[in-house]
C-alpha cells in the first residue's frame, strides 16, 4: 500500500476493531490460534482494503476474520486440543473482590453455555451480544438475509438459555 492517505485512512477506519476481530477469531476457533488468524485476517484486510466501499469497516473486518477462520477450519487445521477460555483477557475490573469472585464465576458459567451451543449459533451470539452489531451488521457479514438471523438469534438464545438453565440443575 504506497499510497500514504489510504494507509492512513485504513488505520483510521480498520485499526481500531483490532481487539473485536481478535475476540471474535477467538470464539470462532477457541483455540491459540486466534491471534494469528486475527493477525493474518488484519493482512488480507490491508491487502484488499482498496476494495472497501464504505459501510461499517467494523462488519468489513469481522466478514474478512469469519473468512479466514473457518478457511483455516476447513483445511483441518482446526482439530487437536482446545484451551479453556482465558478469563484473565476478558475480566472487568470490579469494586471489591467478592464482586470479583462472583463476576468470574457467573462469566465462566455463561462462557460454558456458550461453547455447547453449535458454531453458527454461537457466531451470532457474539456478533449481536458481545460485539453489539446490528442485525444487517451480521447478515452482511455471515452472508445470510436478515430473517435468518433473527430466528437464528432467537434459537441460539433458546439453547443459550436451555444450556444456562441445565447447568444451574448440577
């Protein structure tokens, strides 16, 4: 990329979703690998940000991550052993410490839940409730129309809230 002005107009618009397209890479493969599929994703979005034609850089960026993550997955890069979820990497800072315990402990519920439910669910899951995006957001980037994402979200919390509920019971 010679040309000054794009480069800096990239590490305007794209940059600052470096952390969503890490995050979402993460719960995409839940594996060590996210950092270098986010990396890698973040390369392939310089390379072709000529192509941007505006809209959400944000939704631009997570499509290019959702590409290269389940391009990875596909090629069977994606089996072997998966770590547990990093809590540290996630965790707010709290008042005390009791609220502390009690937040991590209800956060290591929820991301228990999370990961029964099947990759599509739970690809729209953290699109909508953990990245905040809209609903033409995520259709653009899932390629799917909007309907199909809002009763996809409406059974992917259904499950959610079935898998919630059954670990309560334990």
């Amino acid at each position: 990329m010679a040309d000054h002005e794009e480069r800096a107009r990239f590490e305007e618009l794209v940059l600052p979703h470096l952390d969503a397209a890490y995050n979402f890479a993460r719960w995409l493969v839940r594996r060590p690998e996210a950092e270098d599929l986010a990396q890698e994703a973040m390369l392939r979005a310089l390379r072709y940000f000529s192509g941007f034609r505006g809209g959400s850089p944000r939704a631009w960026l997570l499509r290019i991550v959702r590409n290269t993550c389940y391009t990875w997955l596909e090629r069977g890069r994606g089996t072997g052993s998966e770590l547990a979820f990093d809590e540290e990497l996630h965790a707010r800072s709290e008042v005390t410490p009791e609220s502390l315990a009690l937040a991590g402990a209800e956060r290591e519920r929820v991301v228990r839940a999370l990961e029964t439910l099947p990759a599509r669910f739970r690809e729209i899951l953290v699109l909508r409730e953990l990245e905040g995006l809209s609903y033409r957001e995520i259709a653009d980037i899932t390629e799917a129309p909007i309907g199909t994402i809002m009763s996809s979200l409406s059974r992917a919390r259904k499950q959610l809230k079935a898998a919630l509920s059954g670990e309560s019971e334990k």
